[in-house]
C-alpha cells in the first residue's frame, strides 16, 4: 500500500512538473527571423552574427552552459549572467523569446567536425611556438588570450582565420596600446583598466604597468593583431590539425 501511494505521488509530482514548465509561445518562422534581426543587432557583437562565437560563446552547438530549457534562456537573456560579461537587455519579454528562438534555430543544421588530428594539433601548438603566449588547459605564457576554452567560443572557420589572418577581427581587449612617455619611455601593452588618472597595462617585456596619464606624450591603440600570420608558415594539413586541436578545448559539464 505505501508503495503504491509512493509511487502515485512520484506521477503526481511529474505531471505537475510538465504542466508548469515554461515554453516559448514564440516560435514560428516570422518569431525566428525577428529574433535573428534583434540578434544581429544587439548579441552578434560578442556571440557572432550567426552564433559562431566571439567575445561569447558560440551559440550554434546547441550547448548551454547555464541552463537549457526555455526558461533558463529567456532568464539569462533578460537577465544576463552573473560572474560573466554577458548583459541583460532591455527588451520585451515576447522579444525575448523571439530571440531564444532564433538561438534554438542556431543549432537546427548539423555543425561540421573538423578533419585534422587533435594529437597532431597538440603537438604544432607546443612545437611551434604557441604556447608561448597563450594558456591552454593551465599551461603557457600570457601575452595572447587564454585558449583553454576557445573550442565553445568559436566555429572552426573562425579558428583557421584567427590562425592564417589573424588582424581580420581583433576584439578590443586584445588590440596593442603604445604609449610614449614625456621622459622618452616606451611602452607597449593591452589595456588591462583605465582610470580618470592611471592606465595599467600588461608589457609583455615588462609585465603589469601602471602609467600616469599625464605624463602621456603619444597615445595609439594598434587595430593590427600582435599575432603573425602562419599563412605561408604551416602546411594545409597541419592548419587542419591546429584548428582541431583548438576546437577540442572545450567547456565540460553544460546542459543540451
């Protein structure tokens, strides 16, 4: 008897489950493209105009690290996220949806794999020098981004551009201060903060600086990537390699 009425509270607590969870009410194709045009507008500068990633994660995957029901997405969308760069937004809550919308359209097509070896790849990015300057999985230098999770912050296309042409797209955050000093003094650096008095930058010959804006002779921010090209450097299929070893380094642990 305990048994059963256990198990009739179980199918209770279940059904009441389905019945409350969320939904999108907006999910038709005219839903779908409003969504993609506020995205484009307003999520494509960090996600990627069509999801692949940025500043953000990519979005076409169709993984999301901080809850995948609809529910989760209108909330971290309207919301943003906590602990992360990710803002809320202003829109209407049925603007919202159209945008989850466009979200869940994003992972709808089959994302390609891609077709190089990621033991080789591992190998190239020790080999050739770019764990030098960039971390990946806690090992190497800090000149450059930390790659440990760049496989869910951007599509494969991306990855090959970054290595072969690499100022094509150069986030804020990684363009090169120079700064010449009243006394002559040369500095080079990404902008780690700003403030009304001070700039502190990582040189990386020097390390964390921090400069007294008026005693600022020349400013310029280079748009150029401090990077170099490998176009020409690397052979085709040890690109393929090094694209899919980066690709490999992704988030663990999200929800589908």
């Amino acid at each position: 008897m305990k048994a059963t009425l256990f198990a009739a509270l179980l199918l209770a607590t279940a059904a009441l489950a389905q019945q409350t969870e969320v939904r999108n009410p907006h999910t038709t194709p005219a839903d779908v493209a409003a969504g993609a045009k506020i995205f484009r507008g307003h999520c494509g500068e960090c996600h990627g105009l069509k999801g692949e990633g940025g500043r953000g994660p990519s979005l076409n995957s169709g993984i999301f690290y901080h809850g995948s029901s609809d529910e989760d997405l209108l909330r971290n969308v309207t919301d943003g996220i906590p602990g992360t760069a990710m803002p809320g937004v202003f829109f209407s809550p049925d603007q919202v949806w159209q945008v989850v919308a466009y979200v869940r359209s994003l992972s709808q097509a089959r994302a390609p794999s891609p077709s190089g070896s990621v033991e080789n790849g591992r190998r190239l990015f020790s080999g050739k020098g770019c764990i030098g300057c960039h971390i990946a999985r806690g090992e190497g230098g800090t000149n450059g981004p930390d790659l440990t999770f760049i496989g869910s912050q951007r599509s494969l296309e991306h990855l090959r551009e970054a290595i072969v042409a690499p100022s094509n797209r150069v986030l804020r955050e990684f363009r090169v201060a120079r700064i010449t000093m009243e006394d002559g003094a040369a500095h080079s650096g990404f902008i780690l903060n700003e403030g009304t008095y001070t700039m502190q930058i990582l040189d990386p010959a020097r390390g964390l600086l921090s400069l007294p804006k008026r005693d600022f002779n020349r400013f310029q921010i280079e748009k150029s990537s401090a990077m170099p090209s490998y176009a020409g450097k690397l052979a085709d299929k040890e690109i393929d390699d090094l694209v899919a070893y980066l690709y490999s380094l992704q988030r663990t642990g999200a929800n589908r």
